[in-house]
C-alpha cells in the first residue's frame, strides 16, 4: 500500500527542521572530515566504524525526511464508516466531521488525525497512526548518532594516537578544536532533548496512551498496559517482524486490532 505525502505549510516548522537538517548535515560533513577518515587512513580505527557512521546517519536523515512528508492519518472529508463501526466513531466539535474515537483535531494543521500522539514542530508534521513508527526511528537514530559523534569527539583528544598527517585542509587544521567542540556541543543538546523525548514516546506506547490522551487525564488508569508491549509495537510499527521495527526504507501495514482492545477515549 503506497503511502500519500503530507506537506503542512508552517514557516515555524520549516524553521525547526532546518536546523535539524543543518545539525546533520554539520556532523555528517565535519566529523567524517576531522576525525573518520585521518584516523582510518593511519589505522586508528576500521572501515567499520566509518561505514557504521554513515549507515547511522543515513537511516536518521531518511526517517527525518519519510516523517515529514508523510501522511499521519489525515481523515478524509467524506470517509466511508462500516456499519459494524459505527458506535466507534464520534463528531469532531471543530470541523464537524465524523472520525474514529482516539482521534484529534491538530489546530495547526487544520484537520483530524486518527490516533494522533502530538504536533511536533522539528518534523514540521503531526505524529498519528500512520507516521508514529517513522518519528520513533527518527528519536532511536539520532540518538546514536549524537552519542557515536559524542565518542568520536572524545576518543580524538584521549584515546586516538595523535595524526602523523600534515597535508590537512587548510581550514580543517586551523579550526579543528572549534569545530569538535561546536559538535560535541550539538551531539550534547540533541542527545539529552531526545532522549527524554523517546523514553516518553516508548512509555506511551507501553501503556497503549498517547501523549495528548496523558495530557488531558481522560484515560483511566493509563498507567495499566491495555495489551501486551509486543503487540502495542506490532500496532504501530505496522509488523509482527521486530527486525523490521529499525527500517525507514519500507511501507508500513496497519495490522487489524478488534476495537474492544483499544482504549477508547
């Protein structure tokens, strides 16, 4: 089943993922530049790390990229409602349209979104059912490439062996400490903002509650798992398949869950 593109005209959004992409793109130029290639070329370190960085750094941008344009669960304007549905759905109070419960209207983008988690301005995009799986690879991935850049920066200056090499970039060799440091301080910012966010999103997932279900207290107990955590994943990630979980590079398939699981709010 293909998956649609979803484009939010927001300049705020537009905003925030650049300087994502200008955070990546910095590591992704720099760190390569300053500390893989010298180090491999003198035999510090593998073509392993090396091509590790990049699988990590590939799989980041991709899922950066899949979450922002892809559809979240936009509901259509006339959706089609099977009759044994029926009592699941409920009136949106904002565009008077029929949607299925769990859902919420986004203000920001103007319409609703089944299951949706929460507008996240860095993806420039809602969070639903049908991009959760995408934002949560983005949070896992950039988190190991924050904390591998973070390694690299210290084994550079502590554990390396100094570089024998002299025929550096000019720039490169000038700037070289400025550079690590601007680095470090980015993988620092973004491995400490992401990383409470993704213990948020997995504890979500655990209960089976989204972010906006916590913050409106309309759940009872939303701290009690509603099914078990392997089957809540299966749910959002599309597949039975947990290898599958890690891969950005494929369409995801809703898998059927009776409605007397879900935790109708």
């Amino acid at each position: 089943m293909g998956q649609r593109i979803h484009f939010v005209v927001d300049p705020q959004g537009w905003c925030c993922m650049s300087l994502i992409i200008f955070v990546w793109l910095y590591n992704t130029i720099f760190i390569p530049k300053v500390i893989l290639f010298p180090h491999y070329e003198e035999g510090n370190i593998s073509v392993v790390a090396v091509l590790c960085y990049y699988f990590c750094s590939l799989f980041c941008i991709a899922s950066l990229f899949r979450a922002s344009v892809a559809d979240p669960g936009k509901l259509p304007e006339n959706p089609k409602i099977p009759i044994t549905e029926r009592e699941h759905w409920e009136l949106c109070n904002k565009c008077n349209m029929m949607r299925p419960k769990r859902s919420h209207h986004c203000s920001r983008c103007g319409h609703c979104v089944r299951r949706m988690d929460h507008h996240c301005p860095w993806i420039n995009n809602c969070v639903g059912e049908d991009n959760h799986w995408l934002f949560l690879q983005l949070c896992f991935y950039s988190q190991i490439l924050s904390s591998y850049t973070l390694i690299l920066d210290f084994c550079h200056y502590y554990y390396f062996l100094p570089l024998k090499k002299e025929n550096w970039d000019v720039f490169v060799f000038r700037h070289e400490l400025a550079l690590l440091r601007i680095s470090a301080f980015m993988g620092l910012i973004i491995f400490g903002g992401i990383s409470r966010l993704f213990y948020t999103q997995l504890m979500g997932i655990f209960t089976d509650t989204t972010s906006i279900e916590k913050m409106s207290n309309c759940c009872e107990d939303i701290s009690r798992p509603r099914k078990p955590w392997q089957q809540t994943f299966s749910e959002v990630f599309g597949t039975h398949w947990k290898i599958l979980w890690f891969i950005p590079f494929r369409q995801r398939q809703p898998l059927r869950v009776p409605y007397h699981f879900a935790n109708h709010v």
